[in-house]
C-alpha cells in the first residue's frame, strides 16, 4: 500500500548512495540484488532480468530479444509474430503490432509490422455448448498450429500472451491444458514463447507468476506494475539461460536501451517491495481471498 515505511526508507537510502548510474557503463549493487532475487523466485531455466522502466518497454524489450535470438543463431528468416485477438500489450509500436485491441491499433496501423492474430482462450464467449473445457482449450491450440503452419514453422519467432487477460478483455483465465498446449507447440516448432505478466503477475493471482498454475515455463517473460508497487515506474524482462548463452556466444550484448532502464531509485523500491512480499506472506494471504 501508500507509504509503508520499508520501501521509503530503501529509497532515501539508495539517493544518498547512487541516484544514477548509466547501465551501458556501470551496474549498481542494488540492480545486482534485485535481478537476484527476481531469477531465484523465477520460473525454472530463468537465469537473468533485464530491467525496464514499465510494461510497454518490458514488452518491446522482449520482442527485440526474441527477433534477435534467432539472429544470433543463425535463423535470421524469422520474423513472424503470432498474438491474440483483444489482447493489451502496451501503446509502443512494436507492443501495440503484437496487442490484438482494434480500437488502440487502428489509426496506428500503418506504422505496426505485419502480426497474425488467433482466438484469445475466452471461455464464456468462445466455447461451444457441447465443447468440454480440454476440448475447447485443444481447438484454439490447434488454430495456433494452423497458424503456425501458414506462416512456416522456421519463419516464425514467438508466441505473444497474456496468461491472465487483462487491460482490453476483462479478466480471462486460461482453461486448464491450454498453455501446456502452447507451450508444446511452441518447443516442437522451436518458437519462443513469451508471456506478458505486466498486469497479471508479481503476486496478483496468488502465485508470483500466474504461468507457475499451469507448470508453463515460457522463454521470455514480462513483468512490471506489481514489481515496483506503484512506488517507481520499473519492469523486467526475464530470460533463459538459453537465450542470454546465445547472445553470449554470438555478438556479446543485447542491442536495446534506455536513459534510465536499471534506475538504482526504482530497483531499491522494488527490491524493498519484493522482500515485503515475501517476508510477510502476501501471496498467502492472495490465496486465501
């Protein structure tokens, strides 16, 4: 909530400390302890975050280390991105391409890149009467594959989701298989799967990721408004091993960046905001309500 004590505190203290430093240049102690903790907490294979400074950046951070990837290991003719229909991921150009809400892309749509679209897995609207909810979640898996096949399985670089629909189509929960169904898509056709948890994630479905429910592991994963607590504009992006590796092997750097991205002010409230979290048993007590 509004002032609590702990993360004012961490905040005046890491002004007096380090109020800025350039992340092309230097790191910060507390960057370090907070990347530290969000990898610890991750997803399994999650091995480094990428700070931001909101949800949109998150998303298009995520979308450029995703098309870049690929480069790095010598699949540079994919270039497609599959979405869903009604979904939010952001008002930048390439977050609203992959965002499927007509109204935000429409006088936009010339400057977006080329996106395909498939169902959202909207329950209350998309499955049949005589459908069961296993059968329901493997038609739209099947209408990704068919998607999937159109485009090429070698043309295409990732699967954009919510896992929990959020900002343009009310609150949509996966049916359970669903995103097991993607997830193996996705591996056998060696498309990355990323999965924006801008507002669903950090603790708001009683699991710090919501992906964890289902046992998904995505390859990218967008976080940001629960990371900082409101306190300071900041989000992440969390990778696998396997991509930072490649990147590692190949050119050695990640060709993205802003100002203030990994601002010590905004990683020390999040830090303080996490521990709380954690300390005090909130995604418990999430759980409970």
């Amino acid at each position: 909530g509004h002032g609590h004590p702990e993360v004012l505190a961490a905040m005046h203290a890491q002004i007096d400390r380090v109020a800025y430093a350039h992340t092309s240049f230097f790191t910060t102690e507390v960057g370090e302890q907070l990347a530290d903790q969000l990898v610890r907490t991750a997803p399994a294979g999650m091995s480094h975050a990428y700070f931001v400074s909101g949800g949109s950046e998150a998303m298009e951070a995520a979308l450029k280390m995703a098309r870049q990837y690929f480069v790095e290991i010598g699949q540079p003719g994919r270039r497609h991105f599959i979405a869903r229909r009604q979904s939010y991921h952001g008002n930048t150009l390439g977050a609203l391409a992959v965002g499927g809400n007509e109204w935000r892309r429409r006088q936009f749509a010339p400057l977006l890149i080329e996106v395909t679209h498939v169902s959202p897995c909207y329950e209350y609207r998309g499955r049949e009467p005589d459908e069961t909810r296993d059968q329901y979640g493997q038609r739209l898996v099947a209408e990704l594959a068919a998607a999937i096949d159109r485009l090429g399985g070698d043309k295409v670089i990732a699967f954009v989701a919510e896992t929990v629909g959020g900002a343009t189509s009310g609150a949509l929960e996966p049916v359970p298989g669903y995103l097991r169904g993607v997830r193996e898509l996705c591996t056998r056709h060696g498309i990355l799967l990323i999965l924006d948890e801008v507002m669903c994630g950090m603790g708001r479905t009683g699991t710090l990721h919501a992906c964890e429910q289902e046992g998904v592991v995505p390859d990218l994963l967008a976080i940001a408004k629960g990371l900082g607590g409101g306190y300071q504009p900041i989000g992440a992006v969390l990778a696998q091993r396997a991509i930072v590796e490649a990147f590692e092997r190949g050119s050695g750097l990640f060709q993205h960046g802003h100002t203030y991205l990994g601002h010590p002010v905004a990683c020390a409230a999040a830090l303080a905001v996490q521990r709380v979290i954690e300390r005090d048993g909130l995604l418990a007590q999430v759980r409970r309500l």
